[in-house]
C-alpha cells in the first residue's frame, strides 16, 4: 500500500479523498501523505516517511502526539463506556476548571467542533441582544457555518454575499467584513448600520490568512467600539485558545472579550468544540433560555478525559509556556535569519509557537497584503521542506505549530531543510 494507492481509492468513496479540504494538497498540487502514526513531535506516512511534524492536527496536540497521560486518560475513559447522551461529573469538571482559570468565562457549554461553537456562539449573541448583524474580518476563518461563508467585503457593504454555493443570500446578508487591523473600517460599519450589530467576532491572532498578529491597539480598540455599541465581543479562539498562554489571546493581549469560542486543544485531539462568557449571555441557551442549542455527543466522557487531562498538564506545567515561546523564537528567528542572509524580502510573522513565511516582500497585516504572496513559490517550498523530513500546512494561508515536544534538535533540522529549500526555489 501506498499513499498514492490509498488516495486513488479515496478519491473515490469521499469527495477529493479528504474528510477536509485542505487534507487533499491542493494548493500545493501534490498527493497527500497517508499518515500512520504519531509520536511527540513526528509523524509516520504509511511509505515509511517519518516527518517532523508542524501541524499537530492544525492544534490541538500541543503537548505532543499520544502524549501518555492522554491515552491513558481515554483508555480508563473508554472502559468506562464511550457515550452516555446523559450529564457525567467529568463535563462538570471540565466547565468547573475552563470557568475557573478563564477570567472572562462565567459559564461554558461543550460542542463538537470549531464551527459548531461559533455557529451557536453567534446565535446565543443575537437571541442576547435581539439583533442581527455580525460582523467579521475578510481573512478570518471561523469554521463552516452559513452566516460565516461570506465574500470578503470590499469598502462597507451592508449585507454579504455568500462564499460558498449551497449558501442562501439570507443567511449571510446579516453579514459583514471588515478589514484586519483596521479599526476605521469597523467603525465606518457601525455608522452605516447603527447599533443594529448584534456581535464582532475575530480571530485575535489572525492564523487563517497565515499568521497575522493584531496591530498594537487593535484589539483593546475592537473592545471599546463592541463596548460602546452594546455589541458582544466574541473572541475566536480556536486556534489561539490555551496556546499563546494559558489564558489564550485574552491572557496574551490583556483583552477580555463577552463569548469566546474553543476547539482543538480543549479536545487534545478528540473533537471537542466549546463557546463561553458572560453568564448574563450564556443563560439565554436552553434549557435556560430560549436560544437553543443541542448534541448527541457534546460534552463526551471520553473527549473531555482527554481534553482535561491535556488542559490540566497546561495549568499545572507553566514552563510548557516558556518552552513555546523559546521554540517559537527559534524557529521564526531562524527563518528570518535565513531570509536576511539569502537577500529575500519574504516576510515571516509570527506569535508565540505559531507563524509562517508569506512569499512576499509587502508587511502581511490583513487579507489583502496576505494575498500579494507567491502561492506558486509557496508550493515549492512546502514539497522541498516535505522531501526534507518536515510537514507544513500544505497552503500558504495556513500556520505552523509548534508544539512542547519539539526539540532544539527538531527546529536546528528545519533551519538545516529550510535553509536549503528557500536558497533554490
Ligand atoms: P473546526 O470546525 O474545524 O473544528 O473549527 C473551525 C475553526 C474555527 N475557528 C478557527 C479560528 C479555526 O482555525 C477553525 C478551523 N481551523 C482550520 C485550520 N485553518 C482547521 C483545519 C481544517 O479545516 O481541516
């Protein structure tokens, strides 16, 4: 078997092969690595490849791969019984410790995804404050719920145009983007459409048109205008949840937003999905109110073993912390390094264990400027840095992630590859 095999088959039985797009390295125009297995900071394709890993699932293994406290969580968990569909004392603990350490979180409800957290997020926002429209920044990514699939808006435009077939003009009218960064553009939003705005909801880093820091006051600027609006500040943290300090983007920025919304790491690599806030918000969802929101599987025991466990070795080990922002330093700094010596003008952001090069020599600090970069450039890169033993998002509006079972060794290999990679391509 190889991979090339097991995708013809794939391509088959599930469109492009891939339960996900960006799995199918289309943008790179490659065929995708079948992995096998994984370990701390290296993955296994099934030709025998071993790779170090720079996507941990897109997150969620920021203590590693099959971290032993984790598996051994999930096995106790699963003889225990995989899925009730009745409340357990572990959801308890779960939203008892998030509500606990997370100062803007009063109460917490766990879904079974990103997208299912904003999506619920987002309608628990307009049953609170009995508005409609919600605003977005073009170049964030908030999962695939209707209202998020939006073209980004050029200028102010008062209801948004759908981004995805399947999707009915009226779901995403109520629907409006601004520009990264930009905090005029939110402000000319509101003037166009008043306090009408029922929540601003944005990526605090911006890890989705690759990585994209917010610029010094933009997000402490998001909170006022959302203040003064009467607008809920949703805070996407997805990606940026329990990674860039225990207390996310809100601990990292020192920005608390109304909701925010979880994924990835919360669920150590089960699908765990979890949106949270003001208690005043949050007790408009059913039962308690009248915003509803349901899910066979949500608050799984299984998953929330293995997202506790994963959440508590966080709290518990704040060096993991420090170590992040060592690797990251080494990482990004090197790749900087390597660009300055080799007289490239590309551009490498980053925050934390988490960046990417843009193969562009413009500032990347929205969509627009992420747009100027060489996506063909990216391809060659990504296929010279897999045949060197290390596995990228294989897309240019992606990010790297780093994770706390990186080594020195890992990150000094990778300089070695990129050092190479970028010096022909
Ligand atoms: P999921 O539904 O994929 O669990 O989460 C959606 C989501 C929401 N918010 C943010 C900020 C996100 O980054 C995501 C999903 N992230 C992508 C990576 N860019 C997941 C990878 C994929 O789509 O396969």
């Amino acid at each position: 078997m190889s991979s090339e095999s097991v995708f013809e088959r794939g391509i088959k039985v599930i469109p492009g092969g891939v339960n996900s797009p960006v799995r199918a390295f289309g943008s790179v125009g490659m065929t995708p690595r079948m992995i096998e297995r994984a370990n701390g900071s290296h993955i296994f394709d099934i030709d025998g490849n071993e790779y170090i890993d720079f996507i941990g699932s897109w997150g969620p293994m920021i203590l590693g791969h099959n971290h032993p406290a984790i598996l051994e969580s999930v096995v106790k968990a699963c003889e225990k019984g995989l899925s009730f569909g009745a409340a357990t004392e572990i959801e308890v603990e779960m939203a008892e410790f998030i509500c606990g350490h997370i100062p803007s979180i009063e109460m917490i409800r766990m879904v079974n995804s990103g997208t299912e957290a904003v999506m619920s997020a987002l309608r628990a926002a307009r049953g609170y404050t009995h508005k409609d429209k919600i605003i977005k920044f073009a170049g964030c990514y908030h999962g695939h719920c209707d209202a998020m699939l939006v073209k980004a808006g050029s200028g102010v435009m008062t209801s948004g145009v759908p981004d995805s077939a399947g999707v009915p003009k009226g779901c995403t009218q109520d629907t409006l983007t601004a520009v990264y960064n930009d905090l005029f553009s939110v402000e000319q939003i509101f003037e166009e459409v008043g306090d009408t705005v029922a929540a601003l909801i944005v990526e605090p880093v911006g890890a989705n048109m690759g990585v994209v820091p917010p610029a010094p006051g933009f997000l402490q600027g998001l909170r006022d205008i959302c203040t003064k609006h009467g607008a809920v500040l949703i805070f996407d943290e997805v990606i940026t949840g329990f990674r860039l300090s225990f207390e996310g983007a809100q601990g990292y920025f020192g920005v608390q937003a109304d909701m925010t919304t979880y994924g990835k790491i919360i669920g150590a690599g089960m699908p765990v999905g979890a949106y949270g806030g003001k208690r005043e918000i949050m007790e408009c969802v059913s039962p308690v109110g009248p915003v509803y929101q349901a899910g066979t599987l949500s608050g799984n025991p299984v998953a929330m073993a293995a997202g506790l466990t994963q959440l508590k070795m966080l709290y518990e080990n704040p060096g993991i912390y420090k170590h992040l922002e060592e690797l990251g330093s080494q990482l990004f700094g090197g790749i900087e390094g390597i660009l300055q010596e080799n007289g490239d003008t590309y551009t490498c952001n980053h925050v934390g264990s988490l960046g990417n090069i843009f193969f562009t020599d413009q500032v990347v600090s929205d969509y627009a400027s992420a747009k100027t970069s060489d996506t063909a450039k990216y391809a060659k890169y990504f296929k010279g840095m897999l045949e060197g033993g290390c596995y990228l998002a294989p897309a240019q509006f992606e990010a790297m992630f780093l994770s706390d079972a990186h080594s020195g060794e890992d990150v000094g290999k990778t300089l070695e590859v990129m050092r190479e990679v970028v010096g022909r391509i």
